[in-house]
C-alpha cells in the first residue's frame, strides 16, 4: 500500500460500502487498540460531523497517531466500531487521503506528476493535466509544475503534498504532524493556507500535532489524549480566518496545555 496517498481498505470482518464523494461524518465506539500487553488506545468515543476541522494533541505516545492510523485503515483495531457516513446518514467508504510530516516527494518526477500520482492510474491525460494544473493554484505553485522537487524550499515541498492529497477532492483528510519540519514563519503560511482549502473545498479534516497554538488556529475543536484516553474535548467557538496572537485563543490554549500537563482532568 502506498505511504503516499490511499484510500481506506475494508477491514476484516466489514461489510462492503459504496464509495462516496464529499465529506464524510466519523463515528468512532469503543475503539482500543493494543500492541502486545500495550494497550495504546482505551475505549475512544468520537463523534466528527462531516466538515468539521479536529485537532488531536496530547504527549508523545498517548496513541494520536495510532488513532490517526486506524482512521487511515494502515492498522486494525482491537475492538470496538468505526463507522463512515455520508451527507444522506448512510453508512459509506470515504476518499481519505493523509499528509504527512515528510513530504515523500518522488525525486525523479516533477512537481506536476507528483501531485498526478494522488489521481491513481487510468485517468485521462486532459483530466490530470486540467485537475493538476487546478490543485497547484489552490496551494500557490503553479508556476512550480514543470520543476524538479530538489529546486523547492521545504514548505514549497510540503505545499507538493498537500497537492497531491488534495487532487482527488477527499472527503477526509488527515494530517500527521504536516507542518512539524518547517520554519516558524513557513510553518505560519502553511496554516493560512491550509485554513484556506479546507474552508473552499469542505473535507472533514484531522489533524494530529503536539503544537497547542497550532490546533486552535486550526481546528473546530481540539481532543486531548492521555493514555490512550480523551481527558478533554474543547470546542474552539471562533470564526476562520483566525488572528495570531489573539488573546481570546491564548486562554484556549492556556487550558489545553493544563490538560496535557495535568494540571486539570477532563
């Protein structure tokens, strides 16, 4: 399977569900998950409506990106339920795509047939050229298509990946940490822009990141998790474009750092 961009396989033990296109809605019941006697996830309940912008944070190894993984289908759960469903409430099997914090850019493509390769094989040359052309104008490289990835600044590079997840329009897509290598300045750009696809083009979106300032510019609603638990599920209750630096949103973060250094329980 490719670490690059994928859809979500069927478990074992599902049943099929027909593909859809659009946001989907997350419903997660009871779900563990453990490697040996470590039990990395406890019993996560999760509700994310289609659309919405989730943040996942929490210190290291209290199971985000396991979770992020299971969400991917790139690890199988140890019990409990994860359910897809579309706009009309029906169980379905969502376009998801994942950005890492790497970009894994094909060095020996250019910039244009490395977002080609979020399209799969089989598709047309009018339509990759007219859907690639399209998506590297969303991130603001357009002039960049012809190039070589070796000639691009590290969050040009990373700008490629979001590309090439973006491509297919998914209805879900995850972010693993997408911004941890870059520069602070960079790493500000990279959320603006970030804030503005998923506002044009409405997937689902969950982000995983150890950066609490991140997670409230970004997210709808920020998760904590603790030992493989949610401690604290916080609603950010402020319109996108966010400002940095306002104070509103640092009381937000002053919280959720508490909750992760334990200062308080959820």
């Amino acid at each position: 399977m490719s670490a690059i961009a994928m859809d979500r396989p069927t478990a074992k033990g599902e049943h099929l569900v027909p593909p859809v296109s659009g946001a989907a809605a997350i419903h997660i019941k009871g779900l563990e998950k453990s490697f040996g006697n470590n039990r990395v996830l406890r019993g996560i309940d999760l509700d994310i409506p289609a659309g919405q912008f989730v943040a996942v944070i929490g210190k290291s190894g209290c199971g985000k990106s396991t979770l992020l993984r299971i969400l991917m289908g790139l690890e199988e759960p140890s019990a409990g339920h994860l359910r897809f469903e579309a706009a009309d409430g029906n169980e379905a099997q969502p376009n998801t795509r994942i950005v890492f914090q790497e970009p894994r850019l094909l060095p020996w493509f250019s910039v244009a047939d490395n977002v080609a390769v979020g399209l799969g094989e089989g598709v047309p040359p009018e339509v990759l050229r007219k859907e690639t052309v399209s998506v590297l104008s969303e991130v603001q490289l357009a002039e960049k298509g012809e190039e070589w990835p070796a000639s691009l600044s590290g969050g040009q590079k990373q700008r490629v990946a979001l590309a090439r997840a973006l491509v297919s329009k998914p209805g879900i897509l995850a972010l693993d940490e997408p911004l941890g290598a870059l520069d602070a300045l960079t790493r500000i750009s990279m959320q603006e822009l970030l804030t503005r696809v998923w506002r044009e083009l409405g997937f689902t979106a969950v982000l995983v990141t150890h950066d609490v300032s991140e997670a409230v510019h970004l997210a709808d609603r920020v998760v904590v998790l603790d030992e493989g638990r949610i401690m604290l599920d916080l609603a950010i209750p402020y319109p996108h474009p966010r400002r940095h630096g306002n104070p509103a949103l640092a009381e937000l973060e002053g919280q959720l750092l508490a909750a992760i250094l334990g200062d308080i329980r959820g």
